[in-house]
C-alpha cells in the first residue's frame, strides 16, 4: 500500500509540475490557498466515504445529505436563532443518525449499499427541496458568525503583505484524516474493519461483530458529511437545494479509489485518500487554469475513476499471478527435493 501512495504522490508532483510550467499563476499564494480549501472540504467527506467503501459497501447519499442537513443548518441559525455551537452540534448528531440508519438497513435488513444509499440521495433530495417550498436558504443581509465564519472559511498563519494564510478547512482536514489514521491502521477497529472487507463470512465466524463494524463504518460516514455540510453551507453562504451537492459523492468515491480503496472492499489508507483528494483538486485546478471548458470537469472526474479501477485490477491480477508463481515454484521444488530422497 505504501507504494501505491508513493506512486500517487508522484503522480501529484508531476502535474503539479507540468501545470505550473503551463501557468505560473498555479503556484501563487492566493491559488494555492484556494486549492488547499477545495481540499479541505471535499477531503472531509473522502474519508467517510473511504472508511465505508473498505467495508465493500458504497455511500451514494452524502451529495444530497449536503442540501438538507445544508438548509436545515441555516434554518436553525437563521430562522430560529439558535446559538451556533448548538446547531453545529445538532447537524452533526442529524449526520450520525442518518449515517446509522444506513448503516442497519446494510446490516439488519440486509439490503444492497447501492440500493439504501441511492434511496437516501432521492429522499433527501426530495425532502430538502420540499422544506425550503424549492426555494434557496441563505443567510439574511447582514447576518454574521465571526467565529463560525473563522473556524469554517477563515484562515490562519496569515502575514500581512505576505503569506496569504492556510484555510482552516484544510486544517480541520489534516486534523480528521489524522485522527482516522489511527483509528483506521492503529486500532482493533481498523483491523476489524479490513477483516470485514476481504472476508465477511470468514470475519464473522472468527469472532468479529460484523454487523457493530460495517455499521460504524457508515456512521462515520454519516458524521462526517454533517461537519462537511456545514463547511459547505458557510462556504456557499446559500443554498438551493436542487442542485447544492450535485455529484459531490463522485468526488468522496473517486478520492477513495485513487487514494487505493478497492471497490471490493479490504483494502485502502487513510493517507491515499487525503493524496486522491489532492490529486482531484489539482486536476480541477489544471482545468480552470489551462482554460478547459468546465463542462470537461466531470469528464475528467469518470476518467479519472475509470483509470483508478483499471488500475486497480490489474494490480490485483498481477498478485494473483505472483503468487501462482511462488506456489508453482515452491510445488517444482518439492518435487526435486522429494526426488533426491
């Protein structure tokens, strides 16, 4: 795995490199900091959905999760008035909630992934346009949260006439991806969490509480695309529910899969998945820089995934056949030494 994130990292290197040949302007301050936000934010939900996709299980819900935990957040702040740790607090709680109820429908009623998140992007789309009378939230003239406003679009280490400051998204990405980095490769959980990928069944009869684990992986899931709901919301600062999140779970999926999380669970790092949300923001950055109509921007995200999987099988049927080699070897010589008896 650590070679697949070397791999990635250079793959990142290289067209970072190859932009800023093209365009200067990809190393200015003001870019950079711009590109290191859009990964914050994007980078926030990569790693629930990762956490889910290692179980082998897929979250296509999290885009429309965005719209109604989205306008429900602004309503709460708006229209009701209640203090801000308050509402913070209960969207992420709303997250957690939703991100378990998928998670026991996969475990308790034993429905397909795709099927229960695919349901939930319909219902929460639908349900978000319904409570907003297909209107958009936002915020009133004037309304302002200067320490909300702070911890989600501020930045910090800012030098006046000089460095532009690091947004504190990315760090509350850094922050998150280290505290799922132990949890993902420094605990049983993690292990577990591996276990449940490769094998279900065989996880299971060794002991493994299959059903509390693949559970929990959607309740992170779930938790986390509440806190990137508000990043989102205060990013935005409106919000129409029709189209607010459109697609971002092609973002969270093609993050995992290039960060090296299998489709067919079982494998993937915490740090692969913050290297594929990179190399997504530089891709995306590479097409506004180099005047690529933004039409092409989904484009480039299939492509992207299509390669990522391609790739990815063929890694697999490379091991495959390394290790018929070594059978084959080690059986050719068990042959001569029972021959030399």
């Amino acid at each position: 795995m650590l070679k697949k994130d070397l791999g990635l990292l250079l793959l990142i290197l290289v067209v970072g490199a190859v932009v800023a040949f093209l365009n200067p302007r990809f190393l200015s301050g003001i870019n950079l900091a711009n590109t290191a936000n859009l990964v914050g934010l994007f980078g926030l939900f990569s790693l629930g959905e990762g956490f889910v996709i290692i179980t082998g299980g897929i979250d296509l819900s999290v885009g429309s999760i965005f719209a109604l935990l989205g306008v429900i957040f602004i309503n709460l702040l708006v229209a009701y008035g209640l203090p801000w740790p308050v509402a913070v607090l209960l969207i992420i709680m709303a997250g957690v909630i939703l991100g378990l109820i998928h998670g026991l429908l996969v475990t308790r009623v034993r429905m397909q992934p795709f099927v229960v998140t695919l349901c939930g992007l319909l219902i929460y789309r639908g349900v978000a346009r319904w409570y907003t009378d297909d209107g958009t939230a936002g915020f009133e003239f004037g309304q302002s949260f200067p320490t909300l406003e702070r911890l989600t679009t501020g930045r910090s280490f800012a030098v006046e006439g000089g460095f532009v400051g690091i947004p504190n998204s990315f760090i509350a990405f850094v922050v998150v991806a280290l505290i799922m980095g132990v949890v993902l490769h420094r605990s049983v959980f993690g292990r577990y969490l591996f276990a449940v990928g490769k094998n279900e069944e065989a996880a299971r009869y060794s002991g493994i509480r299959t059903r509390a684990i693949v559970t929990a992986a959607y309740v992170i899931s779930g938790g986390l695309a509440g806190i990137s709901a508000i990043y989102l919301a205060m990013y935005t600062r409106s919000i129409s529910p029709a189209s607010h999140g459109n697609f971002y779970e092609l973002y969270a999926i093609a993050a995992a899969v290039l960060g090296g999380c299998s489709l067919r669970g079982g494998e993937g790092s915490v740090l692969g998945i913050v290297l594929g949300a990179i190399l997504l923001q530089v891709l995306q950055n590479l097409v506004n820089l180099l005047g690529i109509p933004s039409s092409l921007n989904f484009a480039v995200m299939g492509g992207v995934i299509l390669v990522g999987v391609i790739a990815d099988m063929q890694l697999v049927r490379y091991r495959a056949f390394k290790a018929n080699e070594r059978k084959r070897a080690g059986i050719v010589a068990l042959g001569a030494a029972t021959q030399g008896e």
